[in-house]
C-alpha cells in the first residue's frame, strides 16, 4: 500500500453492541472495495478482523483490528471493535485513535448498553458519531422506529443520509439522499437508477431538508440555497463535513451489512465527510519533569510523535505494536525513544496490517496508523518520539477499576511458575487485567471487566503457553480483631535426652483503632526474661496472628504487652519463647472477644431511571447500605456500601436487572464487623475441610 499524505487519511472506529453487525460491515466494505478475497461471515469464523482464536471460537470481536482500504484517492483505516462492554479497553483505544466513530445499530434491537458507551466514549474524546442502522433486512425491522428510538435515546441532530426501499423480507435496497438515487447493489458493483415512485415523495422532502442542513454552516452554500433552493451532491457533501466534524449533526445512514446493501453510501460518506487526522481534538500530553500538561494535535510538522494504542503477542510474528502518527512522519529502519521506559526502540520494518495479514511500507504519515513487531519495552498506552527531541509523553487512557474476579491455579504444578508469565504477556496487551497474589487467602486472583473478558483471557493463556488452568471464586479476604483487653500465659516446657526447651511470657492483649495493625510492648522487668529474647516472642505473637482463632484469617489491631514470665539458664531458646508467645496468642485471644471483618466496597451503580426499584432490592438483599441517589442524564447513580462477598457475582445480576444496560464501579473502602449469623456461617465454613 502506498504513503498517503495526512488530509488523504480517514480513520474510522465502527463500534456499537456486540451483535449489531460491526464486522459484517467491515467485510462489506472491504469486499465492496474488491479489496478482500471473499465475503467473510461471523458465524463461520473467516472474517478478516477475527482472527484470534477465541473471537472465532466465540463468534464476536474481542479485540480492535486494523482494517486498511484505498478508496477515491484516499486511505481508509477502519477499527473493527468489539462489543462487549467488557473489553473497555480495546474500545476506548480504537475510538481515541480514530478520529470518527460509526455507530453500527440492529434495527430491530432498542439503543443498548454498548451503544450508549461507545457514544460516552466518543463524547469524551470529542469525536463526531454517526450511525448505520443495519439489519433491515431482518423480520420485524423498522427504519421508522429505530431513528424514533435513537432520536428518544440521544441529544444529537439526526440527519438521514440515506432512506430504506421496503423493510424486513421486501428490503430492496437504499436510496442515496445526497445523489437521490436508488442504489442496486448486492455485488462489488453499483448501478444507480431512477428513485422508485413508492419512495420519491418522501425522499425528496428529506433531500430538501438535507440541503438546508448542509448549507448552514458554511455562509457561500448558505447564499446560494436561499438562491436557487438546491445544491449539488459536491456541495452538500462538502457542509456536510463541515458540520459532522464539529459534532453538529450525527449523520445516519442505513441498510444490510450482509445483504450488501447501504454499504457504497457508507464509503462514499466515510471518503468526503469524516474529517482528516489534522481536524479533531488533540492529544493531551504530559511532561514528566514539571507535569505540565498541554495538547498535541495531528501536525505533518515537527519530530516525529507515536502514540501506541494496542499491542498483541502474536503466536508467528511475535510482539505486534500498533501506534498512530501524531507528529511527523514514520520510518522503518529508525529508532524511536520510549517517552516512559527512557529507552531506544529499533523499527525495522513499518508493517500496514488487515487482520492478521501485514505488508511492509516505507513510511506513514501524521494521521496514519500501523504497526511494527517485536520491540522490547514499549507497551499499550506508550509514546515514542524521536531520540533527542522534546516531547511529553501522552496521557493514558482512563480506565475503570475491576469488577470481576476469579482464582487461578495451574493444573500442574510443573506449570505454576508459568502462569505469572503468560498472564504479564496478557496484561502487556491489555491493562484492563491484573493479576496479583493475595497472600491472606493464599489464592492467585486474576482480576477484570467481566466474566466474559476473563474468560476469554484464560482461553488466551491456553493458545499462548500450552497451560491448563483451574478456576474458582476467590476467598473474601476476611480478618479477625479483638473487643476487650485480657491476659494470661503461654508456656512451652518439653525435656528430652540434653537440653530440653523453655519458654514462659505473661501476655495481655487489648484492642486498636481500625487500621492501627499490630503493636508489640516489652514491659518485662527484673529480668525475668532476658531482654535477648524479646525479639522471639514478638516474632511468635507476629507468627501466630497470620491465623486468627476463629476461621484460620489474619488478626489485626491489636496491641501485645509481655509484662512477665520466666526462664532457664540453660533451656530457654528463641524458638522456645517464640512457641511460648505463640501459645499466649493461642490461649489468651478467645477470652479477648474475638471477631471476624470483612471488607466494605465503594460502589457506583449507572442504571436507567425504570431499574431502580429492583437494583435497590437486590442491593438491600446483598447487606448494602444506600449512601445516595443522583440523576447523571437520562439515567440515575446509585452510591452504596456493599460487603466483597456480595460482589463477586453482582456483575451478572446486574445485567440480569437492567437487561445489560447497567454499569457499576467498585473499590475498597474499608473493613468492618460481619454480622453475628454471617460470622456462624464462616467458622463453620472454616472448619468443614478440617472435620472432612
């Protein structure tokens, strides 16, 4: 593929709910460009942007894919993305490096949760929206009722660019507003022709209003409509642009994806209205030394800038980075400074990658977007520059905490060593992941966006390390404390053929302020016992606390005073005052009025007004504690304090609640008492694999 110079780049991210057709547009539109081999289809897993192992598996996108074509003088970098709300991180990277967003909506679904995020997400990073309402060739599909709905759902302008011949079993096609044709397609050719008289009334009304839209924000075309009352497709399409790019309009076409129908229109739109790489909002861009933050626009001007949105362990390849051009101009056979990690990176070869395919180009240009393989530090959300130049690095993207958690065990022990490092590849490519080993509950917690997305992760794990792994529900990482001071003794005296072992402290405990940990006190006088084994016994009470009386967990904010005991001149040890202080801990805790915490999440839940009532129910059935309510728009935000016990499968009722149009954050707040029967069920919990 050639060089494409920055006002010839259309980037584009085609985003919405996962089955609204995404990737069957991006195949129409390659396959319509003749620039696919054969029309690809989800359901049969040989689509060109899912590629990966589990998007054919599951039949969905999982990951953004890079889709190039050359239209019309131009290049055309379409972003297939996933629909899962759970893969947040692949949508936001595709719709912050593409500068339009085309909203691909089932016309016989209503505006789902997906949609509604993509068009969040475009708002935030100011990117113009439009929208192919697909599918209309499906029974029960309505043109009419789907622009009602979308209308209803959003605070945008609605302009059709294209108007449907027939619906469900009696779709025959689009008529083309702008050029008020009837467009026969179905093949890689169009003919038009004539507008059947069935719609020529109505699309001659909207033709008019379309004209007076395009002739609004630009004073020449508006001079020569209030003239001659009519433009010519150039100029509608050229007031078009102008108004789409400043987020005045949110243009909407439609038709059938794999019906092939409405798709010319989608291009023809795509080449003359979405604006070049140089007109939408910059990149903000931080400097490390005086955190001075300032923005970074698309500029063919100044060293050369990249913007690292997506990286992939590719099985053949190897480590595959995808970055945008933001400054200047990309070469191969160059070294490029990684802005965070202060180290040269060698490009050898700039790759142009559709799908899993990839060609080698000699350079790109600001605006443009590709790939290059196997760099050693840069990772997603990196900035490159060129070495010696001054330029702050870009800001990174702002993702949600996790809302899913699973434990992961290796099935071979052979194999536990392996699962970090499979696992940091993962995260290396996607930072909505985590893993980290949580010693309280000594259970290994791979943590993300929803069961789906860790699901998936683990399927990835498999096709990338060969490992067989074992999943289950986390622990809650439960603690106990005391409620009242008492004290006593912990004495350990065992004789045998030699020396003999002796340890004897008087201890007394008393409860701390939450968060205070563990306080140690030597009040021991006389020397009773020898200051020398002062440190023993507060290693053993330490020792000794990492399993609480109660249900085995941590005990925490308690203050240990040894004030007494005795020793032997020749008997006494350090391990035998740590195994005294230990059986202090054991003796004396039960009399303190032991208790067991649990953790207390912060949670945010984002839910349309009619869900209320139920998400509130469920949460009261779940111990939560209702802190408020806020309108946010047209939806309400629900703030409360839930136990983590309560959490780990809330995600799942929630989308059961709100028919998957609900969203909730988490995050620790604080530790508190379990309630008296909770506390019953845990001991016994606690105790069962001991009597089993």
């Amino acid at each position: 593929m050639k060089a494409y110079p920055t006002e010839k780049i259309r980037n584009v991210a085609i985003a919405g709910h996962t089955g609204g057709g995404k990737t069957s547009l991006t195949e129409a539109i390659l396959w319509s460009l003749k620039q696919s081999e054969r029309l690809g289809k989800t359901d049969d897993g040989n689509t060109i942007s899912d590629y990966d192992p589990e998007e054919i598996r599951r039949h969905h996108s999982i990951q953004a894919s890079l889709l190039p074509a050359e239209y019309a003088g131009h290049k055309i970098n379409l972003l297939d993305l996933p629909g899962f709300r759970d893969f947040i991180g692949e949508i936001k990277g595709g719709i912050r490096a593409a500068d339009a967003t085309l909203l691909v909506f089932d016309a016989t679904g209503g505006v789902e949760t997906g949609a509604e995020s993509v068009l969040s997400y475009a708002a935030e990073f100011k990117r113009p929206v439009a929208i192919f309402i697909n599918k209309l060739d499906k029974d029960y599909a309505s043109f009419d009722d789907s622009l009602a709905k979308l209308k209803d759902a959003l605070d945008a302008r609605l302009v059709p660019l294209t108007l449907p011949v027939g619906e469900a079993a009696e779709f025959k096609g689009v008529v083309d507003l702008i050029k008020l044709k009837f467009l026969k397609e179905g093949g890689q050719d169009v003919a038009c022709e004539d507008v059947p008289a069935e719609v020529a009334e109505v699309a001659a009304a909207a033709r008019a209003e379309l004209m007076e839209m395009a002739a609004e924000g630009d004073e020449e075309l508006l001079e020569k409509f209030l003239v001659e009352e009519t433009l010519s497709p150039e100029e509608i399409i050229k007031g078009l642009g102008e108004s789409f790019a400043d987020g005045g309009i949110m243009p909407v076409l439609c038709g059938s994806a794999t019906g092939l129908m409405g798709v010319r229109p989608v291009i023809d739109f795509i080449a003359g209205c979405v604006p070049d790489p140089s007109k939408p909002e910059g990149y903000p861009s931080q400097d490390d030394q005086d955190d001075a933050v300032s923005t970074l626009k698309v500029s063919r001007e100044g060293p050369t800038v990249l913007h690292v949105f997506k990286t992939i362990s590719d099985p053949f390849v190897g480590h595959l980075t995808f970055f945008k051009v933001l400054r200047g101009t990309a070469k191969g056979e160059m070294n490029y400074q990684n802005v965070k990690q202060s180290k040269n990176e060698r490009f050898a070869h700039l790759l142009s990658c559709k799908g899993k395919k990839s060609e080698n180009v000699e350079s790109l240009a600001a605006g443009d977007i590709g790939a290059v393989a196997k760099l050693d530090s840069t990772r997603t959300g990196d900035t490159l520059i060129e070495p010696g130049s001054a330029a702050g690095r870009i800001t990174p993207l702002s993702l949600p905490k996790p809302t899913a958690f699973v434990s992961v065990l290796a099935k071979s022990r052979a194999d536990e060593d392996k699962i970090g490092m499979g696992f940091h590849r993962l995260i290396e490519q996607d930072p909505t992941l985590s893993l980290n080993r949580d010693a309280t509950i000594n259970q290994t917690i791979l943590s993300g966006m929803g069961e789906t997305h860790l699901a998936v992760a683990i399927g990835r794990l498999k096709d990338l390390t060969k490992i067989e792994v074992d999943m289950e529900p986390p622990r809650v990482p439960y603690l106990e404390t005391i409620t009242k001071k008492a004290e006593g003794q912990g004495k350990y005296k065992k004789q045998s053929g030699g020396h003999g072992q002796y340890g004897d402290c008087w201890v007394r405990f008393e409860p701390l302020p939450e968060g205070s940990g563990f306080e140690f006190d030597w009040k021991v006088v006389g020397g009773v016992i020898p200051t020398n084994f002062q440190s023993a016994v507060e290693k053993g009470l330490v020792e000794a606390m990492r399993k609480g009386v109660l249900s085995g967990h941590t005990t925490v904010d308690v203050k240990a005073t040894c004030y007494d005991g005795t020793h032997h001149s020749v008997d006494s040890s350090d391990m035998a005052f740590k195994v005294a202080a230990s059986m202090a801990f054991k003796n004396i805790i039960p009399h303190c009025g032991p208790v067991i915490l649990e953790p207390i999440y912060k949670t945010k839940i984002t839910i349309p007004e009619e869900y209320m009532g139920d998400v509130m129910g469920d949460l009261n059935s779940r111990r939560g504690r209702i802190l408020g309510m806020n309108p946010e728009g047209k939806k309400q935000v629900i703030e409360a304090l839930v136990p983590l016990s309560e959490l780990y499968t809330y995600v799942r009722q929630l989308n059961s609640l709100s028919q998957g149009r609900g969203v909730f954050e988490m995050g620790f707040d604080h530790y508190e008492r379990v309630p008296n029967e909770i506390q019953d069920k845990i001991i016994a919990q606690s105790k069962a694999p001991e009597e089993g």
